[in-house]
C-alpha cells in the first residue's frame, strides 16, 4: 500500500512547515488528488488517521479534492476531458493524448493555529 509512504510525506511535509513558519498544529489538510494519479483517496484518508496522532497533525481533518483527467489530443488540437489512461479522444476518437492533468497529488492549503 504506497499510500501509507504517501501519507508519511505528508506529514513530514507538515512538520518541516510547522518549523519554519512558527504554527503549533494543523486543524485541516487540503489535498488535490488527481483521478489518474494511482492513489486511492479513501486508504489515503485511512492511513493519514492512523498515523496523524502525536504529531503538529493530530486530530486535523483531512479534506480530499478530487482533480479530473485531462489531455490534449495532437489529432483534433483541443484540451479534453480523460476517464483513464488508455482512453481515446471524445471529440474524434483520436489516440494522440498526451496527459495534461489529473495525475497530481499536492497539498493546496493548510488551516493553522
């Protein structure tokens, strides 16, 4: 389960922020996650509780924002929308995509004190 490495950078991203900007804990985590970016939201969550407990994260909410698949099709020349990463283009069936977003996992923001 590579979400529980996932989740153990998380934090020491928190504690690393935690120590150069002076707060004392994190009440809520944002996360962007891509759809096509092989992590499942819901084991993330399962592992972040689990080991959220005595660290600048203990007791903070976990919000998850989901980020959909996209692509631009060399074919047709337009930004479309991709289900998954063998889809073909929706506008002209093209299979020229290259990836253009929804493979990401960032932290968007932080609520402090």
């Amino acid at each position: 389960m590579h979400e529980m490495s996932l989740t153990e950078g998380i934090l020491r991203v928190l504690e690393q922020q935690a120590a150069a900007q002076g707060f004392t804990r994190v009440v809520k985590v944002r996360l962007e996650i891509g759809e096509l970016s092989a992590v499942d939201p819901e084991s993330l969550r399962f592992c972040f509780e689990a080991i959220r407990d005595e660290t600048v994260a203990d007791g903070a909410e976990l919000e998850i924002i989901p980020l959909p698949g996209r692509a631009f099709c060399v074919d047709c020349g337009k930004e479309v929308p991709l289900p998954h990463r063998f889809a073909v283009c929706p506008d002209c069936g093209g299979g020229k995509l290259q990836l253009s977003g929804g493979d990401e996992m960032r932290i968007k923001d932080l609520e402090v004190e």
